[in-house]
C-alpha cells in the first residue's frame, strides 16, 4: 500500500510542473490532496455515476480519471475541468499507477524476506522465490533487528523503510509487534566498522526522526541469501544477551558477545549450582553498594589497584583493606588473576539467572 505521505508529496511535485489543481480520492471517499486544492464534497455520490469501463469521465465540470491496481480500482483523480485537465489527469495516473507497482513489488519482497527470516520457506522455494522478485541470491547481506520500546510503532517502521526506500538489494520487515529487520546489502563494504556504523544511524535515526528509543543488534555477514535466516537468529541472540550483560548500550554486535554468549545458553540449575561452590554460604545479596562499586571499579582498571583507589577517591590501605575482606567472606583474592576471573564469571552468571527468573 502506498503511504500518504509519498502520494502527497507525488502530487506536489505534479502540481508545481503542471499549476493545475486535483485531487486523488481513495475508494472509501478519503481525498488525498495537496494544501489548498479544491475538494469536492459530494465525491460518494459522484463515484456512483461513474462508468466501471471508461477510464476518463465528465460529471458536472470535473474529469474524473481511474488509477487500477491490475484489475482492481484504487484510487479516483479528479480535475475541475480546464484546457489542461486531460493531460495532467493522465500524467497522474500514470504515476500512480507506477507507485502501486512498484510498491506491491516491494510488498512481496519483503514479505519473502520475512518468511525467510523465520524459516517459513523451503530451501527450492527460497531460491525460485528469489529468482521471481528478481533478487540476486550471492550478495552478501546482514541482518540488522531494531526493538522498539512502544508497541506497534508504526512511525519508527515508516521511517526505516523510507532510509532504505531507493535501495533494491535492502529489505525491511515487521517481525512483530516490537521488531524491525532490517536486511542490509553489504556487498562492497562490510567491515567491522562499516556494520557498526550502519547500526549508529538507525538508533540515531530512529531518536531524530521516529522520536523512538530503540536498541539495535546485528549478526554476522551471510555470504548467500539462504544464510540470511542465521544472520537473523545472531541478531536475536546479541538482543537478548545484551539486555543481560550490556543494557546500558543501544548497540550490540553478535561477534562482540564475548563469554556472555556462553553463559546464556547454560541451563539454569548448572548456574546455581556453580554458584554455590563459588560463594558457598555467601551471596551477593550480602555485598553492599560501596563493595559492588569497588568490585566493579577494580574490573574496569584492569585489576591496578593504584588506579582504582585514585578513581574512588580513596587510600590504596582502604581498597586493600575492602579487598581482603571480599577475600574473608568468599575465598576469593581478587588481585589474582585466577581468582578475579572466576568472581568476574560469576558476577555475569548472578546476572544471567536473574534475568531469567525475572
């Protein structure tokens, strides 16, 4: 379906080359026109004197011109009749009649790419769908998945497909209530830092223009278009993984998921049970705010404990004392590397489980 907002601005730009007033009128009666036009109230009773065959008409001083869908009737054009009303009336359904095709072509595109993202098609459909749409099956693509905060946010939709609108190797798709994928041609240029980049601009987009808060996750480059569903699946994973273990991050590569990706697919009663040897009869709960900031400081300076007095704003004899106190109640000196890496697990572990209790 044609969006509005194309067939305003369509007219708009017919009416400054043509200086001729119209209006387009979809079958319900809503007019579809450019500020300022003439409007004709009683279009309803109009369109029933309408002849189904001919495809201009002359009803009380106006032409009334069909826009077709195939067989089908979309839209009506009227023109107040004028020496060049014929021409203008013409020239617009022409060009609307090349937005409906062209759309319906994108409608049908995307809809495949949906339904191979969710591996709704068999390997021989996939390959003579494609061959249908005229998609070439060997570019490299990745999948990009947007979550909107708001449900059914079809302004933030809207405003990916009109970025991607004059591209014909990139797709976009509803998955859900909450999902965009976008399908991004990256055939001459996908470096680390170009897919990256890519998934910037949709969240900065999508702030500017959809006035939308979004997160955006990517998987990995899929060579072939069969492979494109296993980008997708990447990029559901980095979502969920990364709400765990990077929720103060709008974006999240899959390739960046580090030991969180391991972690994730654990069944949950291994975790307990992992940290109960940890921690034995202690539990983070006991850590109060000050000992977690000081963990977490420590992690972030790469265990120097120099550094991270210096950032606490405290003496290195009150970090050390902190620190062998964690080393008292858990049996873990966190200025051993062993040991550090281990603590710094199972702080990730803690976060996995309640993410999946909650």
């Amino acid at each position: 379906m044609v969006t509005n907002q194309i067939l305003m601005d369509t007219l708009e730009k017919i009416y400054s080359i043509s200086e001729v007033d119209f209006n387009v009128y979809t079958l319900d009666g809503m007019c579809i026109s450019r500020e300022g036009a003439s409007k004709n109230e009683e279009v309803r009773d109009v369109f029933k004197q309408l002849n189904s065959e001919d495809d201009v008409q002359e009803i009380n001083e106006h032409y009334y011109f069909r826009a077709m869908n195939g067989n089908r009737l979309e839209y009506i054009v009227e023109c107040e009749k004028t020496d060049k009303a014929l021409m203008v009336g013409r020239m617009t359904v022409l060009q609307l009649e090349a937005l409906i095709v062209a759309y319906q072509e994108r409608f049908d595109k995307d809809n495949f790419i949906k339904n191979l993202l969710l591996d709704n098609l068999l390997i021989v459909d996939i390959y003579r769908r494609a061959r249908q749409l005229h998609i070439d099956t060997q570019r490299k693509r990745v999948a990009y998945l947007i979550e909107t905060r708001n449900k059914d946010d079809l302004n933030a939709l809207e405003t990916i497909r009109n970025m991607y609108l004059e591209s014909d190797d990139d797709f976009v798709a509803s998955i859900d209530e909450n999902n965009i994928v976008l399908v991004k041609d990256v055939e001459d240029a996908f470096s680390e830092e170009e897919l990256a980049r890519t998934a910037n601009i949709l969240v900065d987009m999508m702030n500017t223009e959809a006035m939308s808060d979004v997160r955006v996750s990517y998987g990995n480059v899929a060579d072939e278009i069969r492979k494109v569903s296993n980008s997708y699946k990447e990029a559901k994973m980095a979502m969920s993984i990364g709400k765990i273990f990077n929720s103060d991050k709008n974006v999240v590569a899959y390739d960046s998921l580090g030991i969180g990706r391991l972690i994730y697919q654990l069944p949950v009663p291994m975790c307990r049970m992992f940290i109960d040897e940890i921690f034995q009869n202690h539990s983070l709960e006991n850590f109060d705010d000050e000992t977690l900031t000081t963990i977490n400081q420590f992690f972030a300076n790469s265990l120097n404990v120099s550094e991270t007095s210096r950032q606490l704003y405290i003496h290195r004899n009150t970090l050390v004392y902190r620190l062998d106190k964690i080393q008292k109640n858990t049996g873990l000196d966190l200025r051993v590397f062993d040991d550090a890496i281990t603590f710094k697990i199972a702080l990730m572990v803690v976060k996995y489980m309640r993410y999946m209790e909650s």
